[in-house]
C-alpha cells in the first residue's frame, strides 16, 4: 500500500521518508508526548505508522508462548464484545433520548445559547441541524466498521462514509458557532469549541485518508473520529449526575464540556496503539 507512495514535501519514496520521519520523531519523542494533537498532524503528514510513532523502548520480557496468546486473544474477544454491547445500548438510549426529550424540549423552549442575539428562530435552527447532523453517524458509524459490509460492498461501505462525514461536518460546524455563544464562561466556551474543531479534523482526515486508499491511517482516524461522534452518548449520564466532588453545578457543567469526549479520545488513541490493522492485540 505504501510501496509506490512519496513524501509530499521531498518527493522520496516512502521507505526513505519514513526512516528520516522516525529518527525526527525520536530525536524530539518528550515534545511529541506532551501535544499529542502535533503527533497526529505529523502522523498524516509523514504517513507514519503505528510503530514508527511508538517512542517505548524494546521489551526485554520473554515472548508470549501459543498457548499464552491463545488465552489473551481469548480475554481481549470479551472485552471488545463487552464494550460494543455497552457502546450498541449507549447508541440506542441516546438516540430514544433525542427523539423523544430532547428535540421537543428544543422547539418548546428558547435556546440556551444563542448565536443570533435577536433570531430566535435562527438558534433554532442551528441546535435543529446540529442535533439532527449529529444521530446519523452515531447510528450508521458501526456499519462503517463493519468488515463484512466492506467485503461485500465497497460501494455502501463508501456511501455510508461520505453520508457520516458530511453530517458530522454539518454538526461540527453549527456545534462550533453555538460554542462561542456558551454563557457558562471560557472554560465552557473552550470544550465545546475544541470539540467541535477536534470532531471535524479527525472526520477530516479519516475522509482524504480514506480518499488516498491508506487503510491503515483511514482506520485509525475512523476510529478517532467515532470515539467523539460519543461525545453526544458519554454525555448523557454526566447530565444525569449530581456535581461530585463537592463541585458546583456550574463548575460541573465546565468540566462536562471537557470530559465529554477527552476521555474518549484517550481510549481511542490506547486502542490504536495496542491493536493491530485487524483489531487484534498486538501481544497476540
């Protein structure tokens, strides 16, 4: 996949490229663990892979033995049918929730951020479009997954990601513009916000990855971008929540704009980094 491809910017072929990309990435391995948004860009930029930005050193532990892998495949089958089970019910609770409160309480109230001072039916629209962008690709995002689907046809497995892409797009957007409207403050202001940008690039990206026929990247941005379309599953129950910690409610709602889809992110990024292309662990 990668044979016949060139450094953008040096026209080398990618061999040579990704063997300067790794010596860069490992002469400056402490800046690229603190801003893990530059890495990224580096990643798509370079076309570097998973190993290449892998800055761990060799383990010196002995290799696991057949039967030790077979147990860990084993374990690590659990766990993904555990967490897709807990993802598949989060899609569907929030999607009844939309449905059914969410989207009424819309149209009955005014809006809570509005970017148009005096347009009512314009802040409307927006929260209308953004939270109607935003059920496709929580809805059909597990198809784009789908092995099987893509096997049999590559042209829905296309449809599907240009429909998922385009609506996200839409959502990010409007999200963003209703963001910067927020009277909760900067903090709030602030999630929201790189919310919506982060959402947007890494739908972005997985798009022209997608373009260029490198699966490996288009994967993993995939999966970037869906663990934020979560974003909207992940922050129904901190809704639900009494503030902990003996926090405000205005302080809590501060740190929902954040932990709303950061943490996602996080697990997105871990995942990526212990699994190979096919989903199965590294160790296996």
């Amino acid at each position: 996949m990668y044979g016949d491809s060139c450094d953008r910017n040096k026209g080398l072929p990618h061999r040579t490229a990704s063997k300067v990309s790794v010596e860069f990435t490992q002469s400056y391995s402490e800046f690229f663990h603190l801003f893990p948004l530059f890495r990224w860009g580096v990643e798509y930029s370079k076309g570097l892979s998973v190993t290449d930005l892998s800055l761990a050193k060799p383990s010196s532990r002995k290799p696991l033995t057949p039967d030790q892998r077979k147990v860990l495949a084993a374990i690590w089958d659990r766990v993904q049918a555990y967490g897709n089970s807990v993802i598949y019910g989060g899609i569907v609770f929030t999607t009844i929730y939309l449905f059914l409160i969410s989207i009424p309480r819309v149209l009955a109230s005014p809006v809570g951020a509005p970017f148009f001072p005096n347009w009512q039916y314009g802040n409307w629209s927006l929260l209308l479009i953004h939270v109607a962008t935003a059920i496709p690709p929580l809805l059909i995002g597990p198809f784009a997954f789908s092995k099987t689907l893509r096997n049999k046809s590559l042209k829905w497995h296309r449809w599907i990601g240009v429909t998922y892409c385009v609506c996200i797009w839409l959502s990010a957007v409007t999200g963003f513009m209703l963001a910067t409207a927020n009277h909760n403050g900067i903090i709030a202001k602030a999630g929201f916000s790189c919310l919506g940008i982060t959402w947007f690039m890494t739908t972005w990206f997985a798009y022209t990855t997608g373009r260029a026929r490198d699966i490996v990247s288009h994967r993993r941005w995939m999966l970037r971008s869906y663990a934020v379309t979560l974003a909207v599953v992940s922050i129904r129950p901190m809704f639900f929540m009494d503030a902990p910690f003996g926090l405000s409610d205005d302080d809590w709602y501060r740190a929902i704009t954040w932990l709303c889809w950061v943490p996602n992110l996080v697990i997105a990024e871990t995942y990526i980094r212990i699994t190979k292309p096919n989903s199965r662990l590294i160790y296996c």
